[in-house]
C-alpha cells in the first residue's frame, strides 16, 4: 500500500516588502540584464533607431515590465506596487543625482585652469585683458564685492525678516494674515523685479549712482521674505509649554519671546539665515541692474561700481575668448563650492536642532 505524504500548511505569514531576500536580488538583476540584451537587439539590430537616450528610456520601460512579471509570479499585489514603484524612485532619485553630478563635474574641469593658478583667487582684473594668461587676473575684486554686499543685505533683512516672523507667529490677528500672505508672493517674486524696483526708485528717481549698496538693498528685498517664511517655521515648533511657563513664572509676553522663544529657537534661525545667505549669493539678475561691472577692487559700497562673482561669471561666459570663458567657469566653480558649503552647514545645523530635541 502506497503511503500518502502530508501536503505542508501553507505560509500565512505576511512577508516583509522592505527585506531583499536572494530571489529578490535575482530577479532585480535579471530583468535589467534581460531587458538590455532584448532592447539591445531589438533597438540596435532589428528596428531602424539609435541614440543612447532613446535606447535607455525603452530600456527602463522594458525592464519595469519584465520586473513586474518576475515580481507577480512570485508575490501578490502588494509586493508588485512596492517593487515596481521602489525601481521608480531609486531611478529617478539617480538621474537627479547623475544630473547634479555631472553639472558640478563639467564647471570644475571647464574651470580647472584657472582654478589652479594661485594668482586666481589674490588678483583682480585691472590692467588684465579677456585674451591675457591665465596667470595674469583673478576674481578677489568679485570675491570681494559679494561678501561686502552680502554682508550689507543681510544687515538689512535679518531684523526685517526676524522681526516679521515674531510678529506672525507672536502676535497673530488679521493683520499676521495679511503679512503672511505677502511674504509668501514675495518668496515667488522673480529676483530681477527686485532689481527693477531699487533701479527706478533710487537710480532714476533718486539719482543715485549704481554702486554696491544700491545692490545689496535690491538682494535685501529678496533675502527678506526667505528668511521670515522659515524663521517663522522655526518659531511654530517651539512648544507652547514653553511660553506657557514662563509667563507663569510672571515674565510678559515679551519677556517670554525674548528670553524663551527665541533661544530656543535659535539653531533654526540661524538656519534661516544661511539659507537666506545662499540664495542671494548667486543672483545674477539684480545685479545686472543695479550694479555696474568693474576690474579693479573695490571696498567701499556706497562709491563707484561694485563687481561680485554672479555678474564676473556673466561676463566672462559671454565674452566669448576662451582664456576669459575659463576664468568664468573657475569663478562659477568657486561660487557653487560657496553655496554647497552653505548648504552643508544647514543640514548640520538642522541635523543637530533634531538631535537636541
């Protein structure tokens, strides 16, 4: 007599969607060799098209079918839609990642001949002609100029900015309403309408010769509203307890911003204002306005034009010579380093405001 085996109960365990087991890895890897070798045929040998651009989107297309079949033979629904929509976004998360990259990548290599040379960063352009060598002339005169104007246009937007977000998050009413309404069409306003403004108020209106603190006033109405929609964020998340206990304690209102609030909140601030400083480093448009182009440096912002590293970087690229094309893209390589470390300096910042709380 034959014996009969007993069939195992099947596995009603939910199976973990996040877990890679080794058939997971398999099947990942598989689907994209076998798409690239059908596509490859198909799209190379069989079908009259070529480009690398076209052949990697039907790759992709075709690698998300196969990966779904291979997926749904093995997994229910649930484990498709997450396998199907992680290859989505780990792609597109790589294009961004490829597409910064390769930015970054071609304004260093098209500027390291110029950024190599010492005299780069301790000379300016006076007495320099755009088809000089690249061991003549640098941009310590643009350097220069944009922390003077900078420095002068976050003089003038951190009380504004600071202040304004006091008021919406402290005070509140109809009238915070209102603030805050405005401060959020000015966080979309187009830089250059900035520039427009200082330029018909104090150069035509008022006369006044363009020079750096005509620019830093036109970077200050910018950096304004940056500062106030995130330093007003920072200000929400400070806890209402807090505010509550000192008050009961029998300190005002005020009292209780000044010596409570603000503290606390003081390492998102300062985010704020680096976030706002990295912003307006790189405008180009008011400054095309506002400020007249000079070779030779220049400290004192309220006399004769002020160059900066944005209106350096516009010239030099569309001169056309290549010696002073490649002194551009040098002075666009310095700026991005600028803006990445401040940026880098953010993510610090906000990283240990977490850890603190």
């Amino acid at each position: 007599m034959a014996q009969v085996t007993a069939r195992p109960e099947p596995d009603d365990r939910p199976r973990a969607l996040h877990g890679r087991t080794l058939d997971d890895r398999a099947a990942l890897l598989c689907s994209a060799a076998g798409s690239a070798g059908l596509v490859w045929l198909l799209y190379e040998r069989l079908l009259p098209l070529s480009g690398l651009l076209g052949f990697l989107v039907v790759w992709f297309l075709s690698f998300l079918a196969l990966y779904a079949a291979v997926t749904a033979a093995t997994g229910d629904r649930s484990l498709l839609a997450d396998r199907v929509w992680s290859a989505v976004i780990h792609v597109a998360a790589g294009v961004v990642a490829f597409a910064l990259a390769t930015t970054i990548g071609f304004v260093f290599v098209k500027g390291w001949s110029a950024l190599r040379h010492p005299n780069f960063y301790t000379q300016d352009m006076s007495g320099v002609r755009p088809t000089s060598p690249l061991t003549q002339g640098g941009v310590e005169h643009a350097l220069l100029g944009s922390a003077i104007e900078i420095a002068f246009a976050a003089a003038m937007a951190l009380p504004l900015g600071f202040g304004t977000a006091v008021f919406m998050t402290e005070v509140g009413g109809r009238i915070a309403n209102t603030v805050r309404t405005v401060v959020e069409a000015m966080t979309a306003l187009p830089d250059i309408l900035a520039g427009l403004f200082v330029y018909a108020v104090l150069i035509i209106g008022l006369q006044w010769e363009r020079d750096g603190f005509a620019v830093s006033i036109a970077l200050a109405v910018t950096m304004v509203p940056i500062i106030a929609r995130s330093a007003e964020v920072v200000l929400k998340i400070v806890p209402n307890s807090l505010r509550e206990a000192g008050m009961a304690l029998g300190a005002t209102h005020w009292q209780t911003v000044r010596r409570v609030v603000l503290p606390t909140a003081r390492a998102g601030m300062a985010t704020s204002v680096i976030l706002g400083i990295a912003r307006i480093a790189g405008e180009t448009a008011p400054l095309l306005i506002v400020s007249g182009a000079s070779t030779f440096s220049n400290t004192d912002p309220f006399h004769n034009p002020m160059n900066s590293l944005p209106l350096y970087i516009f010239t030099a690229v569309r001169s056309g010579e290549p010696l002073y094309v490649a002194r551009g893209y040098a002075a666009a390589a310095l700026l991005l380093t600028v803006i990445l470390v401040l940026f880098a300096i953010t993510r610090l910042l906000a990283r240990q405001r977490r850890v603190v709380r």
